[in-house]
C-alpha cells in the first residue's frame, strides 16, 4: 500500500438516530487492495441525507455526506495510479451487466443502490469527515473522477447534483419550448441555469424572495410565488396551448397539480423531488388519458454524463461560484445542517468541511 502521511484517528460526524449528529473522534479508516483513502476538503449537505436523519430512513449509526471532493491519500495494492489526485467521488456507480444496465436505468440497478463510500458503521457517504474510503469497484468502475487542482472546492462538491440535473434534462422533451421549474433551491436554480443556457424559456416558482431574485439572474424569465394567483400566472405564460414541460424540484402537490393543469396536451412533467417510496400525489388522471401528458421520474446520477458534468463544471459562463454559500467546520455540522433545513438571508447551498478556511474561494 502506498500513502502519503495519514494520522489514526479523525474528526466524523456521526448520525445515531434523533435530529441531531454527533461530532467524534474515530480511527481513520483502514483500505484494502483496489482501495482509496480519500482525505475530504469539503462535502456537500444533500436533501436526501438530511431526509434520512429526520425520517429516520437509514439505519443509525452512520455517517452521511455523499457530495465530497477531496485528495488520495493512500491507495492499496492496484489502486496506485489514483495516488495524490484531486478527485471528486461518487458514492454509487452502476454494475454496467445487469437487465437494467442494459437498458440504460443506471440508478435502478441493484449494485448501483450498493453505496461504495464510507467513513466508518455501515457505508452511508462517509464526506462528513476528515477521511473516506472508497471501495475497489467505485474506483475501478469510473466513480473517482479527477479534478484540476485550481477548481475550487465550493464548485467541485457540485459534482453529483448536477449530474442529477442532467440527467434529469435528458428527460426533457426533445423540442425546446417553454419550461416551468418548481422549487429554486440549489438544485432548482441549477436546472434553471442549465435549461435557459440550453435554450428553453424558463418559468420559475419559488416562495423566498432571495431565490426569486437568483433564479432571474440564472436565466428565468419570469418567476412566481406559490402562493400569489400561481395559476392565473401559469396560465398567462402557458398561453395558448400550455408549456411543454415541467420539472418538479419540490415536493408540494399544490405546485405540482397547479402546473400539470397548464401543461400542453402531451407534455411532460418530471418528478425530481420525490425521493422516497410511498409518497402519493393526486393527480387528475384525465390529463393523462385524455390529454396524454406524461409524467415521469429522473433520479440520482448517470454514469453515462460524467464526463460532460465534468465539462460543464469547469465551464465558467455558468455561474457555479454562486451556489454554495456557506461552509461550516466539522464540528458546526448541526448549525449546518439547521441552515440547510431552514434557508435563511440568501443562503443555497451549505457544505461542510475539516478546514473551512484552507478553501479557495469560489
Ligand atoms: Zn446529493
Ligand atoms: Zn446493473
């Protein structure tokens, strides 16, 4: 095994069940052949693990954090050449031979639900600590992806979400027309970035006014209050036959019904927020039957887009620099994820890190 010089024990954040997570001392962990230790520079606070700490979806105790950039500090026998990159790592790849595989449904397959990333307990993430080992078949099977030393860190932890984002648009009708997104938080911002420069007219709904504000800035032409006359608005934009698509990053059912309603006959929307079993949502079948709008789901990342996320990331006519807005000290993580819970004066996306002030900024 090769290693730069890595100390025994370590700073995690531990999640052991109840709305908070407690800051500890562990042993860093141990890698084995075809495995990397990943010293983490900074991880990003995803929806879905602050879900699985207040629903209690996971089984504690764990430590979360899946959106993580990082060095290689040590690598086992097989492994070497991943030896003192910068890398940014995903925490699922998919087995590329299964049924599902095949036909291109990454995220649906089982190795790929298997999370190869993990701080210690059972893998769960593991980027909410100093250090993280990722397994032989992550690194083996495209999941460590390299990264320039100058991308700074704050853009780098965008890395999966907008993976997700693009595979999310790939779900989009083929022609560009006009879009209504639902939700401006992070990841709704950053499909409106993403969807305007690729040329739809974006529509956006969003209650706090900070976000309101970015989502014009990002490339919405117009943005709307949940609450203000939603359908009345929608209904001017969507003139006269209906808008030809709708991402829902958002789990409120009075969007989501308020938007289907104006969606052209044979439309799509895509369902983005949704990101547990048994959620149900009452729709008005009719749209479906009678006026054959679709609705379909994107989840999680594609392996098939790493290389362009990659492109894209480093594409500065994006305004990436603007999305994480706050990064917290190991042990802030609760403050941290209060804030992530709760957005406040601006704030997007909040991120986590051993040394907040090493970071470059973005
Ligand atoms: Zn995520
Ligand atoms: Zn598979």
């Amino acid at each position: 095994m090769k290693e730069i010089s890595v100390p025994a024990e370590m700073t995690a954040c531990v999640w052991r069940g109840g709305t908070r997570v407690e800051v500890e001392t562990i042993p860093v962990p141990e890698i084995n052949e075809g495995e990397l230790l990943v010293q983490v520079e900074a991880c990003g606070l995803c929806p879905t693990d602050i879900k699985k700490i207040d629903m209690g979806l996971t089984k504690p105790p764990v430590i979360l954090g899946h959106e993580m950039v990082g060095k290689v500090v040590a690598a086992g026998p097989n492994a070497e050449k991943f030896l003192g990159k910068r890398v940014v790592v995903y925490h699922h790849v998919p087995c590329r031979s299964c049924r599902l595989c095949e036909l291109g449904r990454y995220s649906q397959c089982e190795g790929y639900k298997k999370t190869g990333t993990s701080a210690g307990f059972s893998p769960a993430g593991g980027g909410w600590a100093e250090y993280v080992n990722v397994a032989s078949w992550i690194a083996s099977g495209g999941g460590v992806v390299e990264i320039p030393e100058l991308l700074p860190a704050k853009i780098a932890i965008l890395m999966e979400p907008l993976n997700t984002c693009l595979k999310c648009m790939s779900a989009l009708p083929e022609s560009k027309g006009t879009l209504v997104v639902l939700g401006q938080g992070p990841v709704g911002l950053m499909l409106t970035a993403l969807t305007s420069r690729d040329g739809w007219k974006v529509f956006a709904v969003e209650p706090l006014p900070e976000r309101q504000e970015k989502s014009l800035t990002f490339g919405a032409q117009g943005v709307f209050h949940p609450k203000e006359d939603l359908a009345g608005r929608l209904q001017d934009v969507a003139a006269p036959l209906g808008y030809d698509a709708v991402i829902a990053a958002t789990e409120s059912e009075e969007a989501i019904n308020g938007s289907f309603l104006f969606l052209r006959p044979g439309g799509t929307m895509i369902l983005f927020a949704h990101t547990r079993l048994g959620q149900e949502l009452k729709i008005d079948a009719g749209q479906i039957g009678m006026a054959e709008k679709q609705i379909v789901g994107s989840y999680s990342s594609s392996i098939e887009l790493n290389s362009l996320t990659r492109e894209i990331l480093l594409d500065n006519r994006f305004p990436w620099g603007e999305f994480v807005t706050h990064v917290f000290p190991l042990n802030e993580i609760n403050s941290a994820l209060a804030l992530a819970r709760r957005p406040q004066g601006g704030s997007l996306k909040v991120a986590v890190a051993p040394n907040p002030e090493a970071l470059k900024d973005a």
